[in-house]
C-alpha cells in the first residue's frame, strides 16, 4: 500500500504536480464527501441561478436575432441579463470560497491530525471560523487583479500567484489578510516561476476536464445554429440550460488546482523555513512517558 502522501516538504515543479493528483487520489472520498457536505447549498443555488440566467439570456437572443423585438422595444443590456446574472455571480463567487476553504481546512486538519482524514465536527468547526474571512479577502484579491490587468496586463500575471497564496497563509497560519499579503511576497521570492508553472498547468487541466464535460452541449448549439441559419441564429434553449447547469456541477474540478496551490504554499515554506525539518530534529531523542497522561505540547 501506498504510504500517505506528507505534505510539508519541498518540491520541484514536477513533484507539485504528481502530488496534486497522488493526494487527490488517496483522499477522494474524504474530499468529495465534504464538497458536497459543505459546499452542496452554494453550487445547487448556482446553479439554479445560472440556469435560468440562461434561459432568458438565450429567449432574449432568439427573439433578438428572429426580429421578434424592434429597436423601440428591445430590451437594455440589463433586462437582457437580468438579475439572475448577478445571482449566478454571487452564488458563484460564494460556491468557489466555499470550495477553497473546504479544501485548504481539510488539508491543514489532514497535516494537524498526521495525515489523518480530519473528522466532520472538525471541519465545520474550522469553515465557520474562516469562510468570511476568505470571502471578503477573494472580493479584495479579486479587485486587485481587475485593476492590475485592465491598466496594464503583465502586473496582473505577476501579481496571480502572489495574491492567490493569501488565503492557504490565511488558513495555515491562522493570520490576518495584512500579515498574509505581506507574508506572500516574502515567500514567493526566488520562487515564482515555479509557483506561476504549476498553477497554469493545473488550471489548464480543471479547464480541460470542464471543456470536456460540456463539449456536447456546445456541438447541440452549433447544429441548431446551423439548421437555423436562414431564419435567423438560434441557440437551443435545453441545450443552453443543460450547459450553464454542467458548468456548476464541474466546479468539483476545481478542487485540482486548489490542491496544487495549497502544495505550492507548503513547498515555499518549507524552503524558507523549513519547519518540518526543524520539527523532526527536535523530536529526536524524545522519550515517550511510560503512563496514560497526554504528551505535553510546545
């Protein structure tokens, strides 16, 4: 049997990777039973809102491109999406915090515990603790990296994999968004290259699994586009829902790169700090008390 895969180490870019998908691997189950435990209420709402976003959405289009409306009495841009998109946003936005503070809880209870599958009381315990705090540091983040890519675009590359390690830090060491911010920049240093490698590759990857799952959605919107070519474009309307509904449920694929990030965060601090190391030296000659007190803990 395999051993359980020890997640504060250093690692090369390849090792990043191949530990991403070995860790997934032996805690699946775990995994998947807390995804849908935790973060099954924001993604069936998603859902449902992205769904019926794009039912108007593709009605509006229809009757657009049919000449159904007239300039007088054709919908603005907001009746056009209206406020189901925002709903989706907002469901989406919660959905994905929610989906990483799951992941990041499970991975620092699963190396508090000594690579143990941390217990259901445990992780809610811990999402409720940080799921705000994770939410309104991604409205931040997320903020940072619009203005950083709309007025000048190499910013925003460089800052992605910074900023993104905030919340693991946040989570890891139980610390503020300042300390974090700052603490990113420190821990990336000499290392970003790396970091930005395994982060492009799994979201590539998550994108690759998603385009897959929702491929014969779009193949069904070409052909009705095609048969439909002289009156008009025409989008099929269940194969748009269907496709907006897909896109939710394969949130789960997110879990790949999140994973990934989470192993890049142990992998700089090991390099800087190299706290396990320092930890296994110092239990080194310990005695074991032959009674039934607990051990003392520093």
């Amino acid at each position: 049997m395999q051993p359980k895969i020890e997640l504060a180490k250093t690692r090369d870019f390849g090792e990043i990777i191949s530990d991403t998908f070995l860790f997934i691997k032996q805690n699946l189950k775990p995994l998947l039973k807390y995804f849908f435990t935790f973060c099954g209420i924001f993604i069936v709402a998603a859902t449902i809102s992205a769904c019926l976003m794009q039912l108007k959405m593709t009605t509006n289009f229809n009757n657009l491109s049919s000449g159904a409306y007239t300039n007088q009495y054709a919908p603005s841009f907001f009746n056009f999406l209206g406020t189901e998109f925002v709903l989706t946003m907002v469901f989406t936005l919660l959905s994905i915090t929610a989906i990483m503070v799951t992941v990041f809880c499970y991975m620092a209870l699963y190396k508090e515990k000594g690579n143990q599958v941390p217990a259901a009381e445990e992780m809610w315990g811990y999402i409720k603790f940080y799921f705000l705090k994770i939410l309104g540091s991604s409205i931040l983040i997320n903020l940072l990296l619009v203005v950083g890519f709309v007025f000048c675009l190499v910013p925003g590359i460089y800052m992605s994999p910074i900023l993104a390690l905030v919340a693991p830090i946040m989570i890891m060491e139980n610390t503020s968004f300042g300390y974090a911010f700052n603490r990113s920049f420190v821990l990336i240093k000499e290392n970003w290259w790396a970091t930005f490698g395994a982060l492009v590759v799994t979201w590539i990857i998550f994108s690759v699994c998603r385009a897959i799952i929702v491929i014969p959605v779009t193949i069904v919107n070409a052909v009705s586009l095609v048969t439909h070519i002289k009156g008009g474009a025409h989008f099929s309307i269940v194969a748009a829902v269907i496709g907006a509904a897909l896109q939710q449920v394969c949130q789960v694929f997110i879990i790949i790169p999140i994973v990934s990030l989470c192993l890049c965060y142990f992998n700089l601090t090991e390099s800087k700090d190299g706290t396990s190391l320092l930890n296994r030296i110092n239990q080194v000659g310990t005695i074991t008390p032959d009674n039934d007190l607990p051990l003392e803990e520093y």
